[in-house]
C-alpha cells in the first residue's frame, strides 16, 4: 500500500511539472513555465507583473481566492480546485486547478492547471473558433476609453464550397480548410485573429494595434480586404497534388461605429457578407447598417427569408386601378406584404431590397409571379369580369439568363392567359446587361405578356433605357414623388406633362401612382393621363376585399 501511495505521489508530481504552471507572490504572477505559454498562448511578459486574478476566475460558489490561499498554506499536499483562466484570446477556458504553498509565509504559491475543456479550438483547422473570437472582442470592447476604430469584423466565405467536397470527397476538402486558414493567417498578420467558425466561413478580428487615426485605419483596413480578395488570384494547393481555385465574399463590419456588443457586429459583418456574395468575383463590402435595431432586423430577415418564400409567409394585396374619364376599373397591382412574427410589418422596400442584396430576389419574384397566377386562374374560374394584374418585377431579375424559361413554365402549369398579366420592371439598380435586358423584355412580349415601365421620373429610370426597349412597351407609371406635388410645384407638374407627353410619342399608356386628392386627379386629366391609382380611389385590398370589387364590377357590366 506504502508503494502504492508512493508511485501515485511521483507520478501526479511528474504530471504537475509537465503541466502548465504559476508561480505568484502576494496576488502577482512572477513566473510561469514553457507549457503554460504553449497551453495558454500567453507569452511571460504578458502575464508576470499582472494580479493572477485577472484571468483567473473562481465560481462564487466556491471559496474565494483568499480564503483558497489561507487554506493551501495550512496543507502540506496541494488544494485543488475547479475554475476558469483566460487565454490570449480571453476565452475562459475551464480548469483544474492544484494550488500549494511554496513557503511558510504565506505570500508565495504554485498554481499547476490542468484544462478540463477547450471549446475555443476548431477540430479540423486547428485554429480558434467563434467562442475565441467573441471572447476577444468582448474584451476590447469592455477596456477603459476604447475608441470606436480600435477593431473591426471582417467575415470570410468560400464561395460554393460544397462543390469541393462533390468533385473531391470530404478529405480533400478539410485539406483546403487547413490550408486555406494558414493562408488567412499569413495574410493578416500578428494584429489580427483568425478563427473558423462552421463550414467554410471564417472570421478575422483585426486590432488597430498602433493607434492609428481613423482614415489611416480605415486604409489599412482596405489594403487587408484587397489581400484576402487577392487570394482567389492563386489556386490553393492541398493533398495529392491538387490546386483549387475558389472565388470568396468578404464582409466588414461599420469601421466609424460604436456597437453595443460583438453581436452586433459580428452580424454587420455577415450581411455585409451576404451582400458581396452578390457578386461573381471575390469582392468585400462594408456594412452599411449602424445602428443596432436596424442590424437586427435585418438580420432577422436575412435568416427567414429563404423560409418565408418557401413556406409561402407572404401575402399578396390588390390595389386597383381606374380610368380617369369614366371611374371604371381598368386594372389592378400586386402588392407583396410580409408580416413577421417579430417585427410586424415588414415595410416591401426593405425586404425587397434586401432580397436584392442575398440575390434571393430571382426567387421571389418567380414566387409573387406564381401566386399571381393562381389566383387570376381562381378568379377567372369564378367568373369574373377580371382586368390585367400588374407584378413588380426589378431589373436585376429580368436580366437572368433562365428567366423567361421559368416565366413559361409557370405560366403552362398554372393554365394562367398571358392577355391578364402586366409586368412592372422597376429599376432597383443599375443594368449590367443590356442586350440580355432587351432580349427577355422581347421574349416576354411574344409570350403575351404587357410591359409597362414602373416609377418612372425618379431613381434609375432613365430616357436612355426607354429609348432602347421603347418598341416592347405598352405603359409608363409616373412616380408618385411626382404626383404628390404636382398642384403645388411648378417643377413637378412640368415633369409630370413631359412624361405625359413622351408616352403620346412612344403611344403607350400612361399611369400616375398615389394620387390621393381630387385637385390631383382632375390636372391629371387636363394634362392628358387617363389612368391612375391611389388613395383617392382605393387602398391595397387582401383577397377577400379584391373579390368583393370585381363581384361588384362584374354584376355592374351585366
């Protein structure tokens, strides 16, 4: 038994030496040992001189610190207890701790930790992870005086990554992981943490080390984004003699922003992120999104977006539309509406902008164009005396290159006659297609369908565009920035005849948008635009609403 007692002695004294160790006098660290600078990531001169709790954390359910102290100095084998110690990326990692008293005097100690648990360590590419990175930031943001451009978030993803793994098998692609994180390193430098934290995104923590003013920073900042762009330049090489070229989006967070925690800003990042995988090149934006509610919502809708199409969480309102001679009903417009859980309404210009950004906006808009569908068929079904039905479509979906293809196809499955569907291309965002534009918009026409030019006199629309595609149009919608004061601004109303005026040239309809007063609707007609919709003659109507207008319509023609 003696022998026994005696090996178990040696050997947890042996272990303790191998293990990483504290020396501290009167609460300061003196010395540590080569494994607690490996374990801990913490150089001496990054710890000797510090109170040893300022990373070392004693659940409160637990004796104190002093009191743990007293007791070690009363024993002769070492106390041990359980707690927490802070590495170089102020992550807790949770410990055992073996404490014992160098002395009698009571002011030297030896602390031999033994980590129970790292949860900041990504298994495959051996680098930190998310728990690392929020633990950093979480305390560069707590130090006294912190100026709001001391660090950003930059988030780093592959693009496709999933073909990797197709073409090569899973191995190959956790090669490209390890190597790829190595190269991230090597391009950020000793100011910046990298971390992974799932599949192929990474996160980069990049400290303004030197205090440099904030357009300096920011320079810096940039000069970091175009290196890691630079990346997809040179195929990566991993195992087997395999090179891989891969494009990345890249997402920074505000650089001129105080947020409130991490996690606002590591969400900054993300869609910031999202909204450079828009693009076909490896390109990085900066979040434009500042203050905190408004992060999260958008956040919010960015996460439920690709659910709420699937799971059809939109709805559809009618808003109708009228001749200006004699008060009948010449049309309507498809209004898409979003009420979130959360947020309540979710205003259209926001969640359509937004599905613009993730480029989920292709989807949608096939999604509204089918719903559309499906009720004129209902509706027709019905019997009704049904006008056109007009669906906002951007640009930016009717350059895809499938679309038209689609648009056929939802049409011969619904069973939907094209003389009842209008298309409203409202330009979000500038042409990168011209041709392809002008190519579908005809492509469309043959189908059936009526084109008419949506908000036309503010924002994108432009005569050059009209000029281009003028033979394919059947209406332009002057925008309501217009109409609202047409009665009392000379400029306004100047516009609204000219636009008037170009769509007797071009001889296609013409549609002002919100008009809501008499006094509108009347100089409307005496300028010469027949049609018009807004507040005046009726709000947007859910379905319900919708089929009691045309039942009147309809009984009124007979």
């Amino acid at each position: 038994m003696k022998k026994t007692n005696a090996l178990a002695s040696t050997l947890n004294e042996i272990e303790e030496t191998l293990l990483p160790i504290l020396v501290i006098s009167n609460g300061l660290v003196t010395a540590c040992n080569n494994s607690f600078a490996e374990e801990f990531g913490l150089k001496p001169l990054q710890v000797v001189g510090c109170p040893i709790e300022d990373r070392l954390s004693i659940p409160r359910e637990q004796s104190s610190l002093v009191q743990l102290l007293s007791q070690a100095s009363q024993e002769k084998s070492s106390l041990i207890f359980h707690a927490t110690f802070s590495n170089q990326y102020h992550y807790p990692m949770p410990v055992k701790v073996h404490l014992r008293s160098l002395d009698e005097s009571g002011i030297h100690y030896q602390l031999c930790f033994k980590i129970t648990e790292n949860r900041s360590i990504d298994p495959i590419t051996n680098l930190p992870n998310g728990w690392a990175i929020r633990s950093q930031a979480d305390y560069l943001m707590d130090l006294p005086s912190s100026p709001i451009n001391n660090f950003v978030i930059v988030f780093f993803n592959v693009d496709n990554f999933s073909t990797i793994n197709f073409r090569y098998g899973f191995d190959i692609g956790d090669d490209y992981l390890i190597a790829l994180g190595q190269k991230l390193k090597q391009t950020i430098g000793i100011y910046g943490l990298v971390v992974r934290f799932n599949n192929a995104k990474f996160g980069i923590l990049v400290k303004n080390q030197d205090n440099l003013p904030v357009n300096s920073f920011q320079s810096y900042i940039e000069h970091i984004c175009q290196n890691l762009c630079a990346i997809a330049d040179t195929p990566l090489a991993v195992s087997d003699n395999i090179q891989i070229s891969k494009s990345f989006s890249i997402g920074v967070s505000e650089r001129n922003t105080l947020y409130e925690s991490y996690h606002a800003m590591e969400i900054a990042a993300e869609t910031a992120m999202l909204q450079s995988s828009t693009h076909s090149v490896s390109k990085y934006c900066f979040s434009t999104v500042k203050t905190p509610g408004d992060i999260l919502s958008r956040k919010l809708i960015i996460d439920e977006f690709p659910t709420a199409i699937e799971q059809s969480l939109f709805h559809v309102f009618y808003q109708p539309q009228y001749n200006l001679n004699d008060g009948s009903l010449i049309g309507f417009e498809a209004l898409s509406r979003w009420n979130h859980p959360s947020l309540g309404n979710v205003a259209p210009d926001i969640f359509v902008g937004i599905a613009e950004d993730i480029g989920m906006h292709f989807e949608f808009d096939l999604w509204v164009i089918t719903h559309v569908c499906r009720q004129i068929v209902t509706w027709q079904t019905a019997q009704f005396d049904l006008p056109k039905i007009a669906i906002n479509l951007s640009y930016k979906t009717l350059e895809m290159s499938t679309f038209v293809d689609r648009l056929a196809n939802i049409i011969t499955q619904v069973g939907c006659p094209t003389s009842l569907i209008e298309l409203e291309i409202t330009e979000t965002a500038s042409v990168k297609n011209l041709k392809a534009l002008n190519d579908n918009i005809i492509a469309v026409k043959k189908l059936g369908i009526s084109i008419a030019v949506d908000d036309f006199g503010c924002g994108y629309s432009s005569l050059s565009l009209i000029k281009e595609f003028h033979q394919s149009l059947d209406k332009l919608k002057v925008d309501r920035s217009l109409i609202e004061n047409i009665c009392n601004t000379t400029i306004d109303r100047e516009l609204t005849r000219q636009i008037i005026e170009l769509s007797k040239v071009l001889n296609v309809q013409i549609l002002a948008e919100g008009v809501e007063e008499e006094e509108q609707s009347k100089l409307l007609q005496q300028l010469g635009c027949h049609y018009a919709q807004g507040y005046l003659f009726a709000k947007p109507m859910d379905r319900e609403q919708t089929e009691q207008l045309l039942q009147e319509n309809t009984t009124s023609k007979q």
